[in-house]
C-alpha cells in the first residue's frame, strides 16, 4: 500500500483505538464492546489495505497561507500520478501538474528527490519501531503495527466513547467521541506530542467497519523546539472516506490547518488539503503486458 495512505490509515486508526465499556452506554447508545470494535477495524483496514495493491490514483496537493485579513495569500497547487504495490512495499508518484500547468522536468526530480528521502526516513523508522519490540511479532492479530505503533500503545492515549448510531448514505455508522487521556505517559516527539493533544469525532461504517470520517482538533498548543521554531496554537483535521463498492474504501479529502507562530514571531495561518481520486485497478500478466480490469470509481 502507498505510504501517504497509510499514513492516512495510521491517523484515523489511531482515533478508533477505543470505545465505551459493555454496560455502560447511555440509554439510545449501542452497547459496544471495545476489543471487539477495535478489532473489527483494524482486520477491515488491513483488508482494504491489501485491495490497493496494483492501483493507481491521482494525488492533488493543495497548500494555501492565508493572510491576516482571512483572504488566501499564496496558493500552491501539485498533482500526482501515485502508484501502489503490494504489501508493505513503497509505492512511487510522479508528479504531473504544478499551480495548473505541466510539470517541468526540474519539478519532477526535485519531487522525486523529496520522496526518496521521505521514503529513507520512513524505512529507518520503522526498522526502528519494529527492533525495540523484537520480541513481538508484526503480524500479531490482537496486537498489530498501526503505522510505527503498536495498536496497544495508541489505545491509552485516548478516553474515547460511543456516543450514538447515525445514517450516513443510507448506511449506519457508530459516532465516536474522542479526547486525551490525561494518565497516558507522556510523549517525546512532536508528532506524539500533537497525537495526545487531539480531540474531536469519528463516524465508522456500521456494515464494513471503515472510518468514514475524522473531525479533530488541538486540545493544548505544541511547540516546536521548545518554541522557538513554531508554536502552533490550533489545528484542525479533517479526514473523509468513501465507500467505492465490492467492500473497497478510499480517502477522499485529508484536510489540515495550522495557526500559530513560526521563528521571530512570525504569523502561522496555512492550510493543507490532499484529495485522491481516479482509482484504477491493473493487472500485470507478463512484463510488457499491463491491463486495466477494472475502473474502481472517482472519489468526488
């Protein structure tokens, strides 16, 4: 599977980690057992993650600072062709658009450069992740690598509740508050620091057992490097997934937006969107023989 969609994955997983105990549900809240809807989840994740392999898609990245007057500032606009493999093997994109027009070959090795050193860094870490827990095995059904986390490890950094059941295209799916919980041990990187931080809603897909979608934001700002090169003050993401049929489920929109103060004071107001579409399945027979079989949908 591509790795900007598990990361998709690692995120909305991590809001999913938990659930209200059996027998303590409000009257009208479905009585939801919290190892079992966990459970659920991620065996459903893990089968979708190995539908992807074979497809392609496209990829708009969309950046935008805006300014103090709440007006767009600078827009930057770039548009990949991904495609993904099997397993846990690294996909490859090639960027095809910037700001509207075509890509110059500059812009394309340059893109390419920054993916590969994203993709050296992603390896380490989870050689790393996987070598302080050497004794436990990938696989482990009850107790998988969500990302670089074991599934355990994310479950304690939220008190997260089943609140209700709501129709969402006339499917049913179960409303999940989330907040952080203030016994879970404290965290040492940034990007655990603003994962323990995070508050907000999830809907999951009653029949598949997908996340349909993720609202969240900072509870607490988070410093980068004690403050002095950031101090985000508020965040909000936005994660929304759409069902293609035959149980397959694809991201639509990854939204995110951060305000704060950057070096010297300077003022932070940016906002990042990721929207995937034009999934297309392939099937390989030898090497100079690539067939589409199938035209899986676009998300909108």
């Amino acid at each position: 599977m591509d790795a900007r969609l598990a990361s998709c994955a690692a995120l909305v997983l991590a809001f999913t980690s938990g659930a209200a105990r059996a027998g303590t549900t409000p009257f009208g809240v479905p009585d939801v057992d919290a190892g079992d809807l966990v459970r659920r989840v991620v065996r459903s994740q893990r089968r979708v993650e190995a539908a992807f392999a074979g497809t392609t898609f496209d990829q708009r990245e969309v950046k935008i600072d805006w300014g103090a007057d709440g007006r767009a500032k600078e827009i930057a606009s770039r548009l990949f062709y991904v495609l993904s493999r099997e397993g846990d093997a690294e996909g490859s994109r090639e960027l095809v658009e910037v700001d509207g027009r075509p890509a110059t070959e500059v812009e394309k090795r340059k893109a390419g450069e920054e993916d590969e050193k994203g993709r050296k860094k992603r390896i380490e870490q989870k050689a790393a992740a996987e070598a302080r827990q050497a004794e436990r095995v990938s696989g482990d059904e009850d107790d998988p690598l969500v990302g670089r986390r074991r599934l355990s490890e994310l479950i304690g950094r939220f008190v997260i509740q089943v609140v209700g059941v709501e129709t969402v295209e006339g499917r049913p799916a179960y409303i999940l508050d989330f907040e952080p919980d203030p016994a879970a041990p404290p965290a040492k990187s940034l990007g655990d620091r603003a994962l323990n931080s995070l508050a907000g809603r999830a809907l999951i897909d009653a029949v598949d057992f997908q996340v349909r979608s993720v609202v969240a934001h900072l509870t607490k700002p988070v410093k980068v490097a004690g403050g002095i090169v950031a101090n985000v003050k508020q965040a909000e993401i936005v994660y929304t997934g759409q069902p293609l049929g035959k149980d397959l489920w694809f991201p639509c929109v990854v939204e995110l937006r951060l305000t704060g103060k950057t070096a010297l004071f300077f003022r932070l107001d940016t906002s990042f969107r990721f929207e995937f579409a034009n999934l297309k399945r392939f099937r390989v027979d030898t090497e100079s023989d690539v067939r589409p079989v199938e035209n899986l949908g676009s998300a909108p």
